[in-house]
C-alpha cells in the first residue's frame, strides 16, 4: 500500500499574492513527510492542491506517475484521504462516524452489515481507541479522540496517502503524543504514505522520515539538524533543492 508523490514545479497566487513559486517534492510509497514551516507560509494550500480543493496556477501533480487532472474527484479522493486541523464529527456515534463514508446514502442492510461494523472497528482500535467508543456521542469528544475518530474515518476508504493539516496544533502535549504514535503504528502497519504539515520543527523531526521547509513560496528538503537554523532565516550549506 502507499504510492508516489510527485509535485513537480508547481506555482500557486491568491489574490495576486505568490503563495507557491515552482516548488517540486517527491513522497516516496510509505514515506512519512513533513513539511514544516511559519503560519502562512503555503503548508495548507500546499495540501488542498494535492487534494484538488485548489487548482495549481502551473505545474503538474503526479500519483504513481498520473497526472491528478486526470482522475475523477471521487477517484482522487478515494486515493487521497485529507484530515483537517479540527476534526468535523457528524451527529451520530463514534462507528457510524467512522463508517459514514462507505454507508452515506446506502440502504440499511449496508449500514448494520457485520463486516463494515468489523472493519470500522479494527480502524478505531488501530487509530487507538478502545471498542467501548463506539456507541459514544462523537460530538462530545475530547479534540484529541474526535482527531482519531477521523482517521478511522479516512482509513475506512483505504487511501494510498494521508493528507495531514496540523493534526496536533490544537491539542495538548498527551494528546500531541496519542496521536503522533498513532500516525507512526498507521505508517509502520498499512504503509500508507502521510504528507503532514506542521508550524512545529520538534514535530517535524519526530514524525518526518523527510522533512521539507516551506518559506517565502520557496520548498526546499532539509536535514533535520538544519531546522532550528531555517527557523531563525539561516540556509546552511549543504541543504538540498527540493
């Protein structure tokens, strides 16, 4: 499982700003990579891009060597799961969250079959969350639970790749670690390939297999004993071009 990411010299405006100027990335199947850089710097449109919320400006996205204007959204999104910042829960249980996207519109016999209820169930205990949430009230979870929820959400449709906007911005140092283990155990287990964003460079360098810096529309691979350097404006030598 997990396929290859490609952005290959890919430019983004809004509003006759610059946000993304010819950037280019490779996420290699199951990699874990990180794209770290300061608020406004293009991390999340970097994500919708990928994602086909926006369209580039020029450029080409590549799955598997595929352009991604090719495939139908529902095709795209099938291979593509996208996790926000703040989990969106739907008015119902923790099970029938996690199985919305397979169960939206479908008849009754779909939604109580056995082996969704299993699948959906195997997901919430690989996304660390005991089989007692499952008849709980979503919507009146911890921020850090309902961010698990989602996952299990997202790994219901099997995606190849995990889009990831700030998973852990808004949660407290706990919760930060559930859910960075969780996205490691996901990784080491399906071999999904994540492409997580992040404000935070620690993070970075504990989640990213690769880490890229963001910054002034500009994308370049780095060490991770080049970030705190980045941070404050610095460049060391020896940084690759993305």
């Amino acid at each position: 499982m997990g396929i290859d990411l490609i952005l290959k010299n890919v430019s983004k405006s809004l509003k006759g700003k610059t946000i993304l100027n010819n950037i280019s990335l490779i996420a290699r199947a199951g990699e874990i990579v990180a794209i770290v850089g300061p608020s406004g710097s293009g991390k999340s449109t970097t994500l919708r891009l990928i994602n086909r919320l926006q369209e580039v400006d020029s450029g080409e996205i590549l799955l598997d060597g595929k352009s991604i204007r090719s495939m139908k959204p529902t095709e795209l999104r099938h291979l593509i799961g996208f996790i926000s910042q703040i989990p969106v829960m739907f008015d119902c249980t923790v099970l029938q969250n996690v199985m919305y996207g397979l169960t939206m519109g479908a008849n009754p016999a779909v939604r109580t079959s056995q082996d969704l209820i299993e699948k959906a169930t195997k997901f919430l205990q690989m996304a660390d969350l005991d089989i007692s949430f499952s008849d709980k009230d979503a919507s009146k979870l911890s921020v850090g639970e309902q961010q698990r929820v989602a996952i299990a959400r997202a790994l219901m449709l099997s995606p190849e790749i995990l889009l990831m906007d700030e998973p852990t911005a808004a949660l407290d140092p706990v919760a930060i670690e559930h859910i960075e283990s969780t996205i490691k155990k996901i990784n080491r287990t399906t071999g999904t390939t994540f492409v997580i964003v992040t404000h935070s460079p620690d993070q970075a360098v504990r989640l990213g297999q690769r880490i890229f810096w963001l910054h002034e529309g500009g994308l370049k691979e780095v060490s991770k004993n080049d970030i705190e350097n980045l941070m404050r404006g610095v460049w060391k030598e020896g940084s690759k071009d993305a």
